[in-house]
C-alpha cells in the first residue's frame, strides 16, 4: 500500500507542475501579431 500512495504522489507532483507550467505559458507570455498574407492560387475574381 506505501508503494501505491508513493506513486499516487509522485504522479499528483508531476501532474502539478506540468498544469502550474502551462499556466504561466498562458498567462505571462504572449506571441506576437504579425500579418500574414498569402497568394491564393486559381481562383478567378468576379469584377462587377
């Protein structure tokens, strides 16, 4: 039974800090806008 609660916490740690991880990925940092523009191949455009 010590074995089994040892694996319990070992998996709540590293489950722990992989959620803590991703939440300060998500909070702290930001990726930057940027445009992007790309050609779109054959397509023809109707002109009115």
């Amino acid at each position: 039974m010590p074995s089994l609660i040892r694996f319990l916490v070992v998996c709540s740690l590293l489950g722990g800090i992989v959620v803590g991880g991703l939440y300060v990925l998500a909070e702290y940092f930001e990726p930057e806008t940027k445009e992007i523009s790309k050609a779109i191949r054959d397509i023809k455009l109707k002109r009115d």
